[in-house]
C-alpha cells in the first residue's frame, strides 16, 4: 500500500497510534488528526523516525468548523485521500439512570456524530477525485452485544456498525468500501481505571482467549480491511475480541 494517504483520527494515543504505525510501516502517507495537541506532538515526534511521511491536524472532532478546515488541509497539502479511519473515540461509566445529557451529548456526537460527518465530507470528496477509497470505522464488541453502566457508548457503537452497512451500500457504486472493526477488551488508556481495577477481578475471564488484545492485533484488521486484500468485502464488522463474544452465553 505505498503512496496511499492515510487519516486516523483518535492518532496521539492506543489504537489510532498503532494502526497509524501500522500503516506507516506499509509505506502510507499517515495524517494524525486529535484534540490532544500535546499527546499528539510526541506521538508525531516518535513516528516520524520512520522514513514515511507523518502529518499531524489539531481537531476537536465535535467542532464543525475545525472538522471541515482539516479536510481542506488534507486536501490541499495530500491532495487527496485514500483511506479514512474514524477511531477517536471516548467511554464513561455512568449508570443508566445517572447519565447526565451532556455526557450522553459527548459520546453521541464523538464516537457516532463525528464518524458521520467526517466521512459524509470525505466520501464526497473521493467521489469527486473518482478514488476507490475505503473508510474504517472503529466500532467495539459494545455494539454488538449490551454491558452495564454504558449506554450511551454502547449505542453509538452499534449506531456505528449500522452506519457501516448503510454506507457500504450507497458508496459502493463509486468503489469506496466501508467497514468497521469491533474490538474487544484492548491494553489501551482507554477505560485504563476499570482495566487496572478489574483486572484483580479478571476482567478477560469469559474471554477465551484469556488476555487482553494489543493495538497491534486491532492495526492489523483495519489494515486488511483497507488493503486490496479485502477487495470485496464492504459493509462487514470484523471483531477482534478473542472470542469474547462467542462466548456470551457463558455463566
Ligand atoms: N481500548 C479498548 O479496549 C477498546 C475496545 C473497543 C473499542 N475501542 C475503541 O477504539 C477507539 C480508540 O480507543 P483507545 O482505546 O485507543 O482510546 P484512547 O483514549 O487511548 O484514544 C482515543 C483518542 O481519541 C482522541 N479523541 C477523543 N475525543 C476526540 C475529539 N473530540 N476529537 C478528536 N480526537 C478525540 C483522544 O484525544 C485520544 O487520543 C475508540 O473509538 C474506542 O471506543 C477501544
């Protein structure tokens, strides 16, 4: 995949970060787009001793203004974009009967809102460029299946994995493929407090597998489903959760 030209959002940190190596060590050009402008000058920094090309956007993806000036940006320094990875992405543990509207309002409009939009401006630029571009979102096994104390990150997950579907199936007819991967418990900073905390209580016990999955392990399905080698597959979610959900009648 050398020469594509890659966005991540969600890039300063955990996932964003390794599918952005992921796809740098393929030979991609990577934009690091995030709303932490320290985290994502070290990132930057630390990527960008790999030979390929590293470009990095401030944005806070729940600002119109800023979301459409990084797409001008990418346009107007790359040219153009071949891959669009929708990973940033937050969660908070509320109980159900607790959450306050502007929580559910913050996640709502990070993890569901701004993956819309971003790839409502993106797709339509690739339809004008003519691109056979491809659009990954980053869902979670949280939108498959329910859990406690998160509903409202729960439900913009899984409105992600229809979004995916209704995507895939109108962008197809301009070879522009959509899917989604829905990872599973994942050594990140994300959730960090109930990961060190449950962990005691062995938060992967019902995962068969039995550990938690690397960012690595997640780079590497985005990666396929970006890549040719996944040609015709459009409108799937692929989990990466080693075998949480298979698992889900478990007692
Ligand atoms: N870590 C897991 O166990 C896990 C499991 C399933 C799904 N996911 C999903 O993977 C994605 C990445 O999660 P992670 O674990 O790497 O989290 P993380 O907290 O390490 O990284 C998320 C990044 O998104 C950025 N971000 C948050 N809000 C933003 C905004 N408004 N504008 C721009 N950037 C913003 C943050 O600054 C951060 O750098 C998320 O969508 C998350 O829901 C994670």
């Amino acid at each position: 995949m050398g020469n594509i030209r890659v966005l991540v959002t969600g890039a300063a940190s955990g996932i964003g970060k390794g599918i952005a190596e992921k796809f740098l060590s393929q030979g991609a050009k990577v934009i690091l787009l995030d709303k932490d402008e320290l985290k994502l000058s070290e990132t930057a920094k630390e990527l960008e001793s790999s030979t390929e090309v590293v470009e990095s956007i401030i944005c806070d993806l729940r600002n119109e203004k800023e979301l459409q000036s990084s797409i001008d940006w990418t346009w107007n320094n790359l040219g153009g974009l071949d891959v669009l990875v929708n990973n940033a992405g937050l969660a908070i543990r509320e109980s159900f009967v607790d959450i306050p509207l502007s929580t559910w309002d913050q996640i709502i409009d990070v993890n569901l809102r701004a993956t819309f939009r971003l790839s409502q401006i993106v797709a339509k630029r690739m339809i004008e460029d003519k691109v056979s571009g491809s659009i990954v979102n980053i869902s979670s096994k949280n939108g498959i299946s329910g859990s406690s104390k998160l509903a409202h990150y729960n439900t913009s997950k899984a409105g992600i994995n229809l979004l995916t579907q209704s995507m895939a199936v109108e962008l197809a007819t301009y070879n522009i493929r959509v899917n989604a991967v829905a990872p599973g418990f994942i050594d990140t900073p994300l959730d960090r407090e109930l990961k060190q905390k449950e962990n005691n209580l062995k938060l992967t016990e019902k995962t068969p597998m039995n550990r938690l999955g690397t960012v690595q392990e997640v780079a590497n399905g985005v990666y396929f489903l970006a890549s040719h080698q996944a040609s015709y597959i459009t409108g799937t979610t692929l989990i990466i959760d080693g075998g949480h959900l298979a698992n889900a009648s478990e007692f």
